[in-house]
C-alpha cells in the first residue's frame, strides 16, 4: 500500500522559510513523478511543483508573483523523498500543501494516483 507522509509544514513569520518534506513508501516508484499542490479553504486544489523521479524534469506553476523564483522541488531517490524549499514566504502563501505520486510527470490533479494528508503552512504578517 503506497503511503505519502508530509512533513515540515507550521506557522512562519513573512519572509521566513520552510522546507516540506514528502516520504513515500510501499512500492518501487522509478519512473513516477511526485507532485506538490496547494489548497485553501472553499478552493480547487492547484498546482505547485513537479519533479520526475530520476530528477531530470522539473517544473513550476506560473505565478502572477513570481512563486516559482522562491521555491525549489528536489528529491532524493535513496529516501524515498521529495522536498518543497520555499523562501520569501508571504501571507499569500498559506495554505495546506500535499504531494502526490503518479505515473505521468505533469501539472494536473487527475495524473496523480496517490495523495498525502497535507500539511498547514501559515505564514503571518
């Protein structure tokens, strides 16, 4: 049974950092992608980062302020781990954040099969 189990999610002053952490287990995940997606409240879940297991693809949301110059999407195929470092973080950036696996490297919800719980990141003002 595949388990995603995020980590590193809590309450940050702006312009602070956090690096969210994504363990997965219960299968061989080569040739997968590992997702990191965001959601408020009342909202769709969107679309954050992507990375492709061998790490050689990598990919960011468009932002109207520039997210993807302050995050940065890695892994580490030895842990079984995928990383959300985000610096510069603002209020806007709060949010519960998840990450997925599937089989298609992609920006789209439906191309990942299995989710975390999520974990809260707050950033106050």
């Amino acid at each position: 049974q595949v388990q995603l189990v995020e980590s590193g999610g809590g309450l940050v002053q702006a312009g602070g950092s956090l690096r969210l952490s994504c363990a997965a287990s219960g299968r061989t995940f080569s040739n997968y992608a590992m997702g990191w997606f965001r959601q408020a409240p009342g909202k769709e879940r969107e679309f954050v980062a992507a990375i492709s297991w061998s790490g050689d693809r990598l990919i960011y949301a468009d932002s109207a302020d520039s997210v993807k110059d302050r995050i940065t999407i890695s892994g580490d195929n030895a842990k079984n781990t995928v990383y959300l470092q985000m610096n510069g973080l603002k209020p806007e950036d709060t949010d519960v954040y998840y990450c997925a696996v599937g089989e298609r490297f992609s920006i789209l919800r439906r191309a990942y099969d299995y989710w975390g719980q999520g974990t809260q990141v707050t950033v106050s003002s």
